[in-house]
C-alpha cells in the first residue's frame, strides 16, 4: 500500500525520523532505519537516511505502508473548551512573533502522557495565539509548578531557546516554600542526583543557589537559581537537605504532613536571557493561594 504526506511550514528542518513518530505512530527507531535504508520510506521518492531534515513542500513517501498497528501509540490530543482556552490566554505575559511567555498555572502539563491529558500545547495549538504556527517547547515546569514558561512559535526559534538553556545562557529564578527554618541565609546546593532510565542508573549533578528570604512558624521562604536543569532538581535537593516543598507528595519526609496543602509551593518567578544584544527579563506573579500561604505562615515577601 502506497501513502504519502506533503510537509507544511509546521514541520519545516524536523527530521524525518521525529516526524515519523510524531505523525504515523511510535515506531521503534531500528524499524524506521530499516524501511529508509530499503527504500520503503523516501522523501520525494528518493532514498534518504533518518537525520534528513524536512524541507517546505517535501513528500514523504510509505511505500510497502503497515504501521497500523503503531498507531494506538499515538498521544490522543486534548481539544480544549472556550473557557479552557481563555483562561490559558489570559495567562500570557509576553506575545511577539518568535514566543509567548506565560505564567503557567499549577495542575496543567506542558505536553501530553500517559498520566495527564491535559497539556499546554494541545491548548495553545487551538489558540488565536498559534493561528499561523504552532506551539513549541523549549524548556519543562512540573506539573504542579506554577510560573514562567517560554513556548516558541517557530522552529528556528525552538533551536535557539533550546542551544540558550544548553549554554546555560537562560537565568531562572524560583521561589519555594519548604518545611522547617534554614540555618543559613545563604549557599549554594550540591548534589549527585540519581535518576533512571529503564533500569540504567544515571547520576547527574546538581548545583542550585538559593537565598532565605524569611522564616516564620517552622516554614522559610527561599529564592533559587538553578545553575543544572535535572529533572525535579530543586524538590531533591530541599529533601537531600531535610527541608522538602511545602505541598510535595513526592518528595517528602514523614514528619512534616505532605497532605496539609494540597498545592506545590514551587514557583518559576524570574527568567532572563539575551537575543541578538536586546535583554529580556520577565517575573510572574505568585498564584492566589501561594501569597495566602505565606502570609498565614507571616512570612515577609517584598515583590521585587
């Protein structure tokens, strides 16, 4: 069975390989080789390899097409409602024509899986936003962490955002409230953090500079700067030091009730960075039950 597809400017410099799974279904990448290297996949009906990138116009061409059986490895997209949709526009701090900038809310995903549906990119995709592109991540928040996220509205601007966070050229800032009083105003947090890939064990280090804010009723508020991006990089390191999130179910000691607040108190304040000489700093305000968190705890916060 033969199938073809025409490339749009959605897909414009994507490799062939990425596209295929995006598009066709979760195919194991040895199976994607074998078909290019056979002559079963081609673009415009000539042989080409997986790191070929896909250019306006392009035809991808299945020839021998039986990936029917990848296709319920699809991500099913969520279709956002109008009130979905408004809400998540009225959470945009910066919009030009290369990415928006938005004060993501807690309990909202930034892309779609197997545990959460609803996803920032699928509800952006249906926006007025994104009417002439599409949405393009370039960096995570957890879930139920609020605050700044970039998304790009074009490929070449994914690329740059993604080589600035490798350069570590992106400066974020969080602020946290934990559990327990620090012993110090200040300092910077080193740790091996563990994580795993399948069963493989991957140790990765971890720097973060903080600075306590206040303290108050066995609670402080700290400011963070990552200097590493792991994943779930500061919750570990505030329960390496014994002084996990207030409100994280995940990483948490026994003595302190993670169930008493039902939110994390983790949020993205302050990201900066520079293109092409011009500074862009933006801040994202804390969420309603943040602020009313640390001001039952008299905890002081100076919003600068």
């Amino acid at each position: 069975m033969l199938k073809s597809f025409k490339i749009d400017n959605k897909s414009i410099n994507m490799r062939i390989d990425r596209w295929i799974k995006n598009n066709i279904g979760q195919i194991p990448q040895a199976l994607i080789e074998k078909d290019l290297r056979k002559g079963n996949i081609k673009i415009n009906k000539k042989k080409t390899k997986s790191s070929t990138k896909l250019k306006l116009n392009d035809e991808i061409y299945f020839y021998k097409y039986n990936y029917e059986i990848f296709k319920k490895n699809l991500k099913s997209k969520f279709i956002p409602n109008k009130e979905t949709l408004k809400i998540n526009e009225n959470s945009i701090i910066e919009s030009n024509e290369n990415f928006v900038v938005i004060n993501k809310l807690s309990g909202v995903s930034v892309q779609g899986g197997t545990k959460s549906k609803k996803n920032l990119i699928d509800i952006f995709s249906k926006s007025k936003i994104f009417t002439d592109n599409k949405p393009f991540t370039v960096h995570r928040l957890d879930k139920d962490t609020s605050g700044i996220l970039i998304i790009a509205k074009n490929r070449s601007s994914a690329q740059l955002f993604t080589s600035l966070f490798r350069l570590r050229k992106v400066h974020k800032t969080y602020l946290a409230l934990c559990n327990g009083e620090l012993n110090k105003d200040s300092g910077t947090l080193i740790h091996n953090l563990i994580r795993y890939d399948n069963k493989k064990k991957i140790t990765e280090k971890a720097i973060t500079h903080y600075k306590l804010l206040d303290t108050n009723l066995n609670c402080s508020l700290l400011e963070l700067k990552p200097i590493t991006g792991r994943k779930h990089q500061i919750r570990k390191q505030l329960l390496e030091i014994g002084h996990p999130i207030v409100g994280d179910r995940k990483y948490y000691l026994q003595e302190f009730n993670s169930s008493v607040n039902k939110n994390l108190m983790l949020h993205a304040y302050k990201i900066k960075f520079m293109i092409e000489n011009k500074k862009f700093n933006f801040k994202a305000s804390l969420p309603s039950y943040f602020l009313k968190s640390i001001n039952a705890k008299k905890i002081k916060f100076l919003n600068n």
